[in-house]
C-alpha cells in the first residue's frame, strides 16, 4: 500500500507546484512610458508589459495609475488585462 502511496503524493505535489507558477499574477503602479509600436507599456519601477495586439491603448495615458494582470513567459511580461485603478 505504501509503495503505490509515494509516488501518488510526488505527482500530486509537481501538478500544484505547475498550476500555482502558471497563475496570472497583478502588478499596481503608474505609467511611465506607453510604446504603441512595441504594443507595452512601462510602469514607473521599469517594469515594461507586453500588451495583446487586440488591446486599445489609446484609453491609456502616461501618469494613470492602473492595475496590470499578467504572466511571465520567458523573459517577457505578457499582460492579459489593464484596469484603471
């Protein structure tokens, strides 16, 4: 019984680890810098976020404070959502 115990518990333990890394995560801040070439924007600690190619960044301005949800893929911080804080 045992032995058909452990690996059970190592496999569940990997599943959480990989659903709690893939979690979006949300990021409060200003805007320092708006790319609309780029598709980012930049907050005021330096942290830029890439925006999807759908999003209407002309309801952005620079100074505003928003709420950014986003997940990090690679080196890139894609964002999934901005909300006017």
């Amino acid at each position: 019984m045992r032995s058909k115990l452990i690996p059970l518990v190592l496999v569940a333990s990997m599943s959480f680890g990989a659903v709690a890394f893939a979690a979006a995560s949300e990021t409060k801040g200003a805007i320092k810098a708006i790319d609309e070439k780029a598709m980012t924007v930049t907050l005021e600690d330096g942290t830029t976020y890439h925006l999807p190619a759908d999003f209407k960044l002309a309801e952005l301005k620079v100074g505003e404070k928003v709420v950014i949800s986003w997940e990090a893929m690679g080196k890139v911080n894609e964002a999934s959502a901005v909300k006017a804080e």
